[in-house]
C-alpha cells in the first residue's frame, strides 16, 4: 500500500503538530502569550516552552486551552498522541542518560518500582520483559541498564540518595530467590559511602511525590530533573519548576526513615521473604 500523502502542509511528527497547532491559534485569535497567560491563568513562560515544542505540559492546561480557543478537545488528543510518540519518549530519555552520566550527584524518589540505578540484573530482567522485550533485545536492554550502575561502583563516583517508598520492597518478584537477592544487593549499595538508601513508610500518607518517578541530576552548579510517571517521562529543566519539584522532594524526604532506620526495615523484609520451595 502506497504511503499516505499529507495534505495540509503541516507537521506530522506529533509533538510538532502540537506546538504547531498552539502558534497557529494564538496568531489566530491575535493575541499574546502574556494575553493567552492572562485569560487562562497559566505563566507566560509556559505557553510559549509550549509553543516551541520545549515542553507538551500536563492536560490540566492543555484542557483549559481547549476551552479557551473553542476546539472540542482536539488539542486534548494531540497531546494525547504526542505523549503517546515512543519516539519522542526516546529522544529526550537518551538525554537525560547523558546528563545522568555527568552528574556529580543524583537525588530520586521511586514510587513503585527499585531505581534503575539499584536494580540487579533478575529484577531488571523481569521488568524489561514486562513491556514485550525477549530475547536479544531483552539481554540488550539489561546489559544497559547494569551499566548505569558502574559510575557508582567507581571511585570517587557520584552521591547518590535514593528515596524508596515502601511500595517498592513490598512489590516482590517471581522468583523468591531473585527478590531476595535483590533486598541483599539494596543492602550491599546502601553501605558504600556514596549512597544513602531511605524508605518512605506507607503510613507517612499522601504526599506531593505519591505517583512520581523523580530524578535530580546536579552537574557544574546546576540542576536538571527527570519525572516519570505511569505514561509519559520528562526532562525539567527550567529553574523554577525544578525548585518546585525539589521543595515537593524535600518534604518527601522529611517523612523518611533514617539511612539507619532503612536498612533495619529492608532487612526485616529480607527476613520474611519467602525461600525457593523445596524440591
């Protein structure tokens, strides 16, 4: 079957289509990001990141967007679909893997699942394998992803605090054996002098972070910031909403257990791990 032949001139790579379509109806209606910023009562700056394809923002703004130009929704969906590009996903998650490897130290917080940085090869592989990937691609993907680790393992490598909620040593492999010797590789990590492992209890409540995956990365006197949550990932790197994300990990990190207190529950939880059944 032929190729589809565009016929509106305009961009079809998704993300562009959506800034592309932002510009042209603002220019449509003749008025400015401070105008736009002003009636639906968002900052200035953000529309025009927006505009510029620097950012997609949240579908809280995209839905007042929608309302304030009359569009039904259809800026919804394209933001929707450039969300949803797994090609755009790519591109800016293999920046943030460069930015990663010249930090000089890294905070995070993990909701869900353990940090990448602290995975072992069992757990890796089982979670990999959880989006389709098998075979080659699969020991592909683990093979990088074990060698993510190997900054922290050199010397003089970077600081690392990794905030763990209790969901994620409560959410067990299928192996017995695996898991366990996951919780024994978190404990082995958390006794370098490099890395600091806390766990945010589930009775600490709700919080600013509940459903984030964040990353902090500080390099050369600057702070970028990696969010992820359950369908998209993001590189923040404006000042301000960096500091925002920090203040929300701050709190988080006020509610945590003691590096001490930690490593006491994470054993605990090594002991009531289940063993391999016997044959």
């Amino acid at each position: 079957m032929p190729q589809r032949r565009a016929i509106t001139g305009r961009s079809q790579e998704p993300r562009a289509r959506f800034a592309e379509e932002l510009r042209l109806l603002r220019h449509g209606r003749g008025v400015s990001l401070r105008g736009v910023a002003e009636a639906v009562g968002w900052d200035a700056s953000q529309f025009g990141k927006m505009e510029n394809g620097h950012t997609l923002g949240g579908p809280e703004i995209v839905e007042a967007l929608d309302q304030y130009y009359g569009t039904g929704g259809m800026l919804l969906t394209l933001w929707e679909l450039a969300v949803a590009d797994p090609t755009q996903f790519k591109e800016r998650y293999r920046r943030y893997m460069v930015l990663e490897a010249e930090a000089v130290s890294m905070w995070q917080y993990s909701p869900s699942i353990v940090p990448g940085l602290l995975q072992t090869r069992g757990y890796a592989a089982e979670l990999l394998s959880q989006g389709r990937l098998s075979g080659v691609e699969l020991e592909k993907q683990v093979l990088a992803r074990m060698g993510r680790s190997e900054p922290l393992l050199a010397e003089g490598g970077p600081q690392f605090r990794s905030l763990l909620s209790e969901t994620v040593l409560r959410s067990t492999l299928r192996s017995p054996a695996e898991w366990r010797a996951q919780l024994r590789h978190l404990l082995a990590m958390g006794e370098r002098t490099n890395i600091s492992i806390q766990v945010v209890p589930c009775a600490a409540g709700l919080h600013a972070l509940t459903n984030t995956d964040a990353m902090f990365l500080h390099r050369s006197g600057r702070i970028v910031a990696w969010v992820e949550t359950g369908y998209s990932g993001e590189l923040v790197q404006e000042t301000a909403a960096v500091d925002q994300l920090q203040l929300r990990y701050d709190r988080v990190r006020d509610t945590a257990l003691s590096p001490g207190e930690s490593r006491e529950f994470i054993e605990r939880m090594l002991e009531e791990a289940p063993c391999e059944p016997s044959t």
